[in-house]
C-alpha cells in the first residue's frame, strides 16, 4: 500500500517505523517545520524527521497546508491510497481529507470519543481514568469527531505519568495501525460513528493549568501532578517564591488547604474535603530538585506556614 505519513512528535515515531518495517511503501513523510530549541535556539528537527531521514524517506515541512499549492502538488504526485496522521499538529483541509481512496486514518491517544484535543494523554491522567488506549478513526472536518475504525484499551498504573504512559500508548498505537490498514485493504472494516453525547475535551495545555489549588481534594492534586509531566509540571508558592512539587501522596486527614505541617518528619500541605498531600520531593525556585526532609532541615516551615496565596 502507497501512504503518505503526517507526525511529528516522539510520540508517531513507533508507528512510522512500523509502516517501514512492515512492508508498506511511505512515499513522503510530512513534518512541522524545525523549530528552535535549547540555549542557543539553534534550528531542531522534529523526532518524526530525523527518523525519517534515518529510513531514507523523503520529507517536507510546509508551514501552511490549507492553501499551499505546492504542498498539494506533492502529496498528489505521491497517489497514495491513505495519509497516515501522527499527531501532525496541523488540522487536515478537505482537499486533503478527500485526496486518498482509504482516506485519512488518525492515531489518536484515547479512547474516542473521549479525550478529544491536543493534550489526550495527559488529561486522562490529570482526570483520575484507570484504563485509556488508542483510536484509529478517518479525519473528517470536525476536532477528533470521524468514525472510528478500531480501539485498542491500556491501563494506567497508579504511578504512571504522561511521560511514562505514552511510549506504551505508541507501541500499542503503531500494532492498531497496521491492524486498521490492512482490515481496510481487505475490506473487512466497518467504521463507526462516534457518540458525540459523551464526548470530553483534551484541550492543549497552558502554564496556569499547572498552578496547584489545594481546594482540589489530594488525589485530585496527585492526578494532575502525574499527568502535567513534564510540563507545566505542578507548582504553588512558597514565602513569595516557586515552589515546584515532583512527587507527592495523598493521605486522609484534616488540614487547612494549603496549610502545612511536619509530623514524624514528614512534610504534609492541606488539600479539600479533609485530605491532605504527603510531599516526596520538590523544587523550590533557583534550587536543584530535593526530597522533602532536605527541604524540611533547609526552610524549617512554620507552623501555620501555607503554600500558594
């Protein structure tokens, strides 16, 4: 089968490999432009292209894609039979969504239509779900609304985070790809249309969503720390400074949200409905990441002392 592949974070890169190993014939790779990274803001590829030009595939990176007529010349001197989308981060035009006869197959990382939006993998985490997984859907106009055409679930472990639930998500999603491309190239496929009444947004994540309320009961807290890795991570104030929490437990017992307290030298914040976080290990502003009873023998919080405003 021809296809042309759409990605470009670490996330699509299982996927790309496994069309290649697979026997399938990637004609173009399409990938966001490079973008400056580190100190020196020197130009980076994209993870998908530099895999990419390792296999030998060719790759563009147009910075439009709606109205490039360039760009639209190239995928169709390509004629593939289906355009493969990674987490492009580019919304698909019409023209493109009608160019392949298999049409565009999505990898998305939730179980649709659940989690629809940029940031799946982490809101799954940050909202408490036990199970999520893969989707293979055809792009239509919509954000994440085609048909689906298989799913594949996954657990998530009480200590995973986004950085760690993702690479078994990919592996997962490249198997369910080939899967879904050759049930279509056998016809044997029946895509479905999605329920839109229970459908829950992944928004794309912004700084503030990691600013910890500790109204939020201690669970809640711990979910969002684990699924805002490693950006925007979960972070409050501390006697008018950053302070960025990596690790942390919930425990019942009654506390003021946000007050904290040090009991058999364990360093606790109050949260809501009379819960309260264990804090493991953070990282006050201009400091090296520490565990709590570092930061405990180096600040000596007191009594009544609070975290955030």
């Amino acid at each position: 089968m021809k296809l042309v592949f759409c990605g470009t974070p670490r996330f699509a890169v299982p996927t790309l490999e496994k069309l290649v190993s697979g026997g399938f014939e990637v004609r173009l790779v399409v990938t966001q432009p490079d973008k400056p990274r580190g100190r020196g803001l020197e130009l980076a590829p994209s993870p998908v292209k530099s895999r990419a030009l390792e296999l030998g595939l060719s790759v563009v990176q147009p910075d439009k894609i709606k109205n490039n007529e360039e760009f639209r010349a190239q995928l169709a001197a390509a004629q593939p039979e289906a355009i493969v989308v990674v987490g492009y981060g580019r919304i698909i035009p019409q023209w493109m969504i009608d160019l392949p006869a298999l049409g565009n197959i999505n990898l998305h990382a939730s179980l649709l239509p659940k989690y629809r939006g940029a940031a799946p993998i982490q809101w799954a985490i940050a909202m408490g779900e036990a199970v999520t997984g893969v989707t293979t859907m055809r792009i239509d106009a919509g954000l994440d609304t085609g048909d689906i055409l298989q799913q594949k679930d996954l657990p998530i472990a009480p200590e995973d985070t986004a950085e760690t639930l993702a690479p078994r998500l990919a592996a997962i999603g490249s198997d369910l790809i080939m899967e879904t491309l050759r049930g279509l190239d056998a016809g044997s496929l029946q895509p479905h249309p999605q329920d839109h009444s229970r459908a829950t947004l992944a928004p794309i994540l912004r700084r503030e969503d990691g600013l910890i309320d500790f109204r939020r009961t201690a669970a809640e807290v711990v979910n969002r720390l684990r699924g805002f890795q490693p950006w925007p991570g979960a972070f409050t104030s501390f006697r008018g400074k950053q302070l960025h929490l990596w690790a942390a437990k919930a425990l019942p017992t009654t506390a003021a949200p946000g007050e904290l307290s040090v009991e058999g030298g364990r360093l606790l914040v109050g949260c809501g409905e009379d819960t309260a976080l264990e804090l493991l290990e953070v990282q006050p502003e201009g400091k090296k990441r520490m565990a709590a009873p570092d930061f405990v023998h180096g600040y000596r919080p007191k009594p009544g002392e609070r975290l955030g405003n």
